[in-house]
C-alpha cells in the first residue's frame, strides 16, 4: 500500500464494510439520540412530543444519577484495585517453579469461563447468604457472627463478586508479561546488590508496566458497564445503595416505562465512557511510545 | 588479596552430572580464560563462582574467604552477561549507576562515579539514552560500566562478546585488555574462541565436559599441549593428527603436529598425500591434504605456494614439533626414538 494507486484501490475496496460499520454504529446512536429528544413513556406510546433536553434535565438532576456515577467509579475504581494488586501477588506466586503450578494455573483462571449471572447467583446464595453461605458458616464457626453481606455491605459485596470474575483475566496479562522477563535482567540485578523488593520496584514492575495499562484499559471498559451481577443480588438496592449508571439507564425504561429519559441516560453513560477512554488512551499511548 | 580458589567444586542439575569436581587456583589479579566446546560446563562454573548457582558439593573461597554459601551480592564480584542484560527502562547513566544506588550510596557520589566510568569507556555522550538507542558495542560498553563503578575484587565475563561482528569483536578484546592492564583487578573470561583465550589470558583453564583438561599460559598450551583435546582445541587452523605406521615409528599411538610446523613440498618427505582446496589469506595458504589412509590434515605455506587440486604432496613435521600422545590420549613427554631415515612415507 505504498503508492497513491494501491492506496486509492485499497480505499475502494474497504469502503462497503467501513459503510456497514459506520451504519452499525451510527443509526442505533442516532435512534437514542433522537428517542432522547422526546417524551416518549410506553404507558403512552401514541403520542410522543418533542421536548428538546427535558429529558437530560430530568436525569442529570435526579439525586438517583449522582449516586449512580459515584456508584459507578467506586464500583470501577474498587475492582481495578483489587485485580491489579492482587493479580500481580498472584502472578508472582504462579511465577515460581513450583509443585502442580500447572494445576493451580488452571484453577486460577477457571472463574473466567463463568458466566457473570451464574458466578453471581453462586456468590450470592452459596457464599454471601448469612445463613447458608460459606463465609457465614465459617465467621461463625469462629465465633465472630455473620454478616449479610448483600444488605449491609451491599457495594462492597458487588465488588468483591466482580473482581473474583475479573482476576483470572488480570493474572493471566501479567503472568505472561513477567514471563517474558529475562532470568539475566534479574540475576544482574542480584548481582547488583538488588534484594527481593528492589528487583521487584526497579526491574520487574517497569517491565510489566504496559502489561498493568492494557488490564486497567480492558476492564474499565467493561466494568462502565456491570449490570448481570447487580439484576441478580441486589437489584441495585438496598435503596440505590448499588445502583449504578447502566443499572439507572435500566430502571428508568423498564420499571418507569420512561423510554425517552432511558436514552437520554444512555447518552450521558456513552459520554462518560467517551472521557473515560480519551484520559485511558492516552495513558496507553504514553506507555506504549516508551 | 583476592584470589580465587575453588576445592572439588561439583555441580548437577538433577540427575545430570555438569562439573565432576574441579579444583583451581586463580592468582590475585589474573586474567584467567576459561574455554571449552559449547556446553563443557564454563557458564555454569562462572555462576558458580559469581553465586548464581549454588554448588553441589566443595567449596569456593574469595580472597581467603569462604563464599561457598554467600549470596552473589556480598562476593564483591561483578558479572558481564553474554546478552549485556541491561535494565532496558533505565537511561545508560541509571544503568551504570544502579549498583552504587542499590549500595546506598549518595547522589552526588553516583553521578560523578558514573561520569568517571562513562568517560573510560566513551559512552559520555550516552548517558542519557536507553539501552535500545545503543549500538552491539555500546551496550557492551554500558554492561562493562556497571561493572567497573562498583569496584569489584573481580571481573567475570560470560562470553560478552559473542553478539559483536568480528570487526567489533577484535577491537573489544583490546579494549577488555587495556581495561585489565589499567584497573589490574582480577578477571574471568568464559568463552568457547581459542582465539579470544589465546590473546587475552595470563593463564587459560581448558574445560571438557565439566573436566579441567589443563591449566596453563597460552603458549604452554600451545607448546606443551597434556592430552589430544587441548592439541586439537588450542590453536588455529587445528593440529593435525596421524595415527597408525607413521605414529607407531616414532613410539606412540598418534602423533600430532600443527600446520604452521609442517613443511609440504611437490617432490619428496615424510608424509605423502594428495592436494585439496587450498585456500589462500594473501600472507598465508592452507593446503589441505587426503593422505592414503584418508585422514584430513592441513599445512601452512607461503602465500604464493601454487599447488593444484589432486597435485601429489609430501608432508615434512618440522623438527622438534611433533607432538606424541599415547593410547588414552595422553602426551608423551620424554624424548622420542630416534629418527629413522626421512621419507619413509605411511
Ligand atoms: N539450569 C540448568 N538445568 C539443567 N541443565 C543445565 C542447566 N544449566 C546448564 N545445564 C547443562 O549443563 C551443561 C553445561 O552448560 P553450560 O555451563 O551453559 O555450558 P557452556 O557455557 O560451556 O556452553 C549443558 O549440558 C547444559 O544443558
Ligand atoms: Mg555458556
């Protein structure tokens, strides 16, 4: 594709999918943006008058929304701590030569491969039920009583449940990065006087530096968009205790049948994403030049 | 003081036996050369010395010390990898800085040691870029200037050379020299090239298979080889070997003798043979030759020598050059029978 001939054929030749591609996009976006124009409740779909940013107005102003988007980055934010921090421990355990690492591996990533309204429902009633649930049985075999957890700490159990199903997918980024890490980078560094946690700051954790962005870029990206595991526990309460933007845009369309002041939301939610990639981008960008 | 000293030194990686038990003595100050054919044992000896690897057996003891159990940062030595292994995220003066900042030691101090170090090895206009904006040589460079600023007891290299083209190769190994000749420090230098052994060392250990085969200077080795494998490894092109009739007329069950100490002619001597490829270096030909039993030897002559392919030759040991060796292989020092009649043929 060096010279103009090959470069104008080749654009000739991408044009039908980039069109199909643009149209995939753009008329789902352009239908919410124009639903979100609109006073459009399914209690009364024959009239559907224009009401230009009444709807963002409503959304933006309800006390639910501000509780949501704090919901949302505490949710965010909690889990890519979680699964870094722990995924790197992890990984660096799985690093070593060791007894059935092969085994381990495969347990470590299995909670990949369930389903998140599955993994969910699991947590839920086998691990979290004060009653039934594991961790129950296991504080008050020790005498510290229980906690419901999905009543009492109800934002801090929809973490913990994300995360389980997101470290699997954290540590098999890194392992491989601290794979690729030369033996001779760290045994020059022994040989350098470096300890355990000099090696660790100055040698190991630069080298996996870019292997960290691609994790945070990857599960931010989905995790602005957690909605299975709320639906199934909590169901975005107690309150809105748990509700986050994807859960809100959900509640405003189908338990208030309010389609218009839905896409209005879901506007806001694809603008937040929006701020959200151009900051992690261009945190990728510099990580990648160096 | 700090010499090395290794005791019945073993190692073995589960079932599989690499260093029998080797004992050896290296004076303070040294260039020693370790060489042997490609994995003899020579890196693992290095990482045994440098405490990379621990040993199985004997004991390894540093300027009177013992290290056997010392971890590799408290033997005082330095080590340069074959693949420099630089920290590729660090600048060329972080690089080189790293151990004094790992030994605590103030910025200030660092930075001018630093300096120091890079204005020894021209890499001052360096200092600030990465390791990948370095050529093969500069790297090379940065890896023997984190060495140096710790001011180790000694040296060890790993074959640092071996990723240079020849040009580079021949300069670095004067540079190596020069370094020892100046820091006077003892130094290590593991590689598998006779040549970098023969030209750089004070005193070389030829390795086998985890075996010394014989400790010695470079000319000893070359004068005075103890057993066939060091003849056959030490010098270039290799010694010739001839077993049978010829070999048994002088005592032994193969005689051996270089191709710079052997004389070929068109019209008579010791060894006949028939002309291969000659291969001319302008100052120097190698013939090489198809004696009638079918072994391969080689002569060196004058750069003009013009001898065909097929051309019938003889071959003439110069006197006092000829090296005996007996059936296990090891040299026979006392005097040969003498010579019976030249020309003798096979
Ligand atoms: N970590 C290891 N585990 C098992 N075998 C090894 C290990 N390191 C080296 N060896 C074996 O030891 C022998 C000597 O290796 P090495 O010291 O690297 O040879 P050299 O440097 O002389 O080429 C080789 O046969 C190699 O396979
Ligand atoms: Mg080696």
């Amino acid at each position: 594709m060096a010279t103009t001939n090959t470069q104008a054929t080749a654009r000739v030749m991408m044009a039908p999918s980039v069109i199909i591609l643009l149209l995939w996009m753009i008329v789902p976006l352009a239908m919410t943006i124009y639903f979100s124009t609109l006073n459009y409740n399914l209690f009364n779909p024959a009239e559907t008058p224009f009401i230009g940013f009444l709807n963002y107005e409503y959304f933006l102003t309800d006390p639910a929304f501000l509780t949501a988007l704090t919901n949302t980055l505490i949710l965010v934010l909690g889990v890519l701590a979680i699964t870094v921090i722990g995924g790197i421990l992890l990984a660096l355990l799985l690093d070593q030569a060791m007894w059935g690492a092969g085994i381990v591996r495969l347990l470590v990533i299995a909670p990949f491969f369930v389903m998140p309204t599955v993994s969910a429902l699991v947590w839920k009633n086998m691990m979290m039920n004060p009653v039934y649930g594991l961790i129950g049985q296991f504080t008050r075999a020790l005498g510290l009583g229980t906690v419901d957890w999905l009543s009492q700490v109800p934002l801090l159990s929809i973490i913990i449940i994300v995360s389980w199903e997101w470290l699997p997918f954290a540590v098999l980024i890194l392992l491989t990065a601290l794979q690729s890490l030369s033996e001779d980078q760290k045994e020059a560094a022994e040989m350098d006087g470096a300890g355990f946690l000099s090696i660790f700051w100055y040698i190991t954790l630069p080298h996996i530096a870019r292997a960290i962005t691609v994790v945070i870029l990857i599960e931010t990206i989905f995790l602005l968009s957690i909605f299975a595991e709320i639906y199934v526990t909590t169901g975005g309460g107690p309150g809105n205790a748990t509700t986050n933007i994807p859960y809100l845009v959900y509640a405003q369309a189908l338990l208030q049948f309010d389609v218009g002041g839905a896409s209005a939301g879901g506007i806001v939610a694809v603008i937040l994403a929006n701020i959200v990639a151009f900051f992690l981008v261009r945190l990728v960008g510099k990580n990648l030049e160096t | 003081m700090s010499g090395i000293q290794l005791r019945n030194v073993a190692k073995r990686f589960g079932d599989a036996e690499v260093i029998p038990g080797i004992d050896l003595d290296i004076q303070d100050g040294e260039f020693v050369v370790f060489v042997g054919p490609s994995g003899c044992g020579k890196s693992t000896l290095l990482r045994l010395i440098a405490g990379l690897e621990d040993v199985s057996g004997g004991t390894i003891s540093i300027g009177g010390k013992d290290v056997t159990d010392a971890a590799p940062a408290r033997r005082g030595l330095a080590m340069v990898f074959q693949s420099y292994a630089l920290y590729p995220h660090m600048s060329v003066a972080a690089n080189i800085g790293f151990p004094l900042k790992m030994a605590g030691q103030s910025k200030a101090a660092i930075d001018q040691k630093v300096k120091a170090a890079a204005a020894t090895l021209n890499l001052t206009d360096y200092l600030a870029r990465k390791p990948r904006e370095l050529s093969g040589g500069q790297r090379q460079r940065v890896a023997i200037g984190r060495a140096i600023v710790r001011e180790p007891e000694g040296f060890l290299f790993d074959e640092p050379l071996s990723n240079l083209d020849a040009a580079l190769r021949v300069n670095m190994r004067l540079e190596l020299s020069e370094l020892h000749a100046q820091l006077k420090t003892t130094m290590i230098y593991v590689t598998h090239d006779q040549v970098e052994a023969m030209t750089m060392a004070d005193k070389i250990v030829v390795l086998n298979r985890g075996r010394v085969e014989q400790v010695g200077s470079p000319l000893d080795l070359y004068n005075h080889p103890d057993n066939l494998f060091v003849a056959g490894f030490i010098g270039s092109p290799k010694m010739n070997f001839i077993k049978g009739a010829y070999a048994k007329e002088h005592g032994a069950a193969t005689v051996g003798f270089r191709p710079e100490h052997t004389t070929l002619s068109k019209e008579s001597g010791a060894i006949k043979g028939v002309a291969g490829v000659s291969e001319h270096l302008g100052s120097d030909t190698f013939v090489h030759v198809k004696l009638e039993d079918g072994t391969q030897v080689t002569a060196r002559c004058a750069g003009e020598m013009a001898v065909r392919h097929g051309d019938t030759v003889w071959l003439t040991p110069e006197d006092g050059r000829l090296h005996r060796f007996d059936e296990k292989g090891l040299a026979m020092r006392e005097a040969a029978p003498k010579l019976r009649a030249a020309g003798s043929g096979l």
